[in-house]
C-alpha cells in the first residue's frame, strides 16, 4: 500500500508535467482538423474566385485561345489565391502547435498585402472609371463626326475606304 500511496503522490506532484504533453497531442490534432477544414474552405474559394475571373468578358475573350481549362486565367489566379490562403492556414495551424517564430513573417507579409489592398481597390475604381469615360467621349466624337457628315466630306476628297469602330 506504501507504494501505492507514494505513486499517487508522485503523480499529484508531477501533473503538470503531464498535462502539457496531454495539450500538445491536443494541440496537434487541432491543428491537423484546421489544416483539413483550411484545406476544403481554400479549395472552394479558389475555384469559385477562378470561375468569376473567367466570367468577365475580356478575360473569356482572352482565354478563347486557351487550350485546356488549366491554361485560363481564371485558373491561374484561382491557384494564386489556394496558395497564399494556404500560407494562412498554415501559419493558424503553426500559431496552434506554438511556432509563433515561424508564423511572424507570413504575418508580416499579410499585413504588407492588406496596407496595399486598398491602393488596388483604387487604382481598379479609376480604371473603370477611365474605361467608362473613354466610350462617352468615342461615342460622342462619333456622334459630332457623323453629325458634320465628315465621311462625306472625306469621300470628296478622293479618299475611298474609312475604317470603322
């Protein structure tokens, strides 16, 4: 019985010896379930980000001389985003086993990302913008040069063929 009762004691002494190891299993399995749920969730965001980058009209026009559906650009941006989405799911199942060293750059690197985010949601708002007023002003250069009948004043002169928009 008197080593029974110093087996209890040596436990109750050294439990937290064992609960760290007991949270590490755990730790690991979480982290095992965050890079498998991780996993699926980029999965579908890339493929769902790749079919909208392909639904625009220029990128299908682009993608008219693609050979195989790996070879759209929706495809390639689709990889692009799984790949940095799986840099974070990577850096939350490291952050859960405790490797916050290796964590730090990949935050670094979100935080450069997302300072710059809003500086392209700009520059693509101006751009529409641009595109937008560009086809006013073809539409209305076309509309004051038809409105002076300068294709007649054109086939005056001698000239035969204009090209047309």
């Amino acid at each position: 019985m008197d080593i029974l009762n110093q087996l209890s004691d040596w436990v109750n002494a050294n439990s937290e010896n064992f609960r760290p190891e007991i949270a590490w299993a755990d730790r690991i399995l979480a982290a095992i379930a965050v890079l498998a749920v991780g996993y699926m969730i980029a999965k579908i965001i890339a493929g769902i980000a790749g079919s909208a980058v392909n639904k625009i009209p220029f990128v299908r026009n682009a993608n008219e001389e693609a050979v195989s559906s790996e070879a759209t650009s929706g495809h390639s941006i689709g990889k692009a985003l799984f790949y940095l989405l799986m840099l974070v799911v990577f850096a939350a199942a490291l952050a859960m086993v405790g490797l916050t060293q290796v964590v730090e750059p990949v935050q670094n690197m979100w935080d450069q990302i997302l300072g710059f985010l809003p500086q392209l949601v700009a520059a693509a708002v101006i751009i529409g913008f641009g595109l937008i007023f560009a086809n006013i002003v073809k539409r209305m250069v076309q509309s004051v040069l038809q409105a002076a009948q300068v294709d007649n004043l054109i086939a005056k002169t001698g000239v035969t063929e204009v090209t047309e928009t």
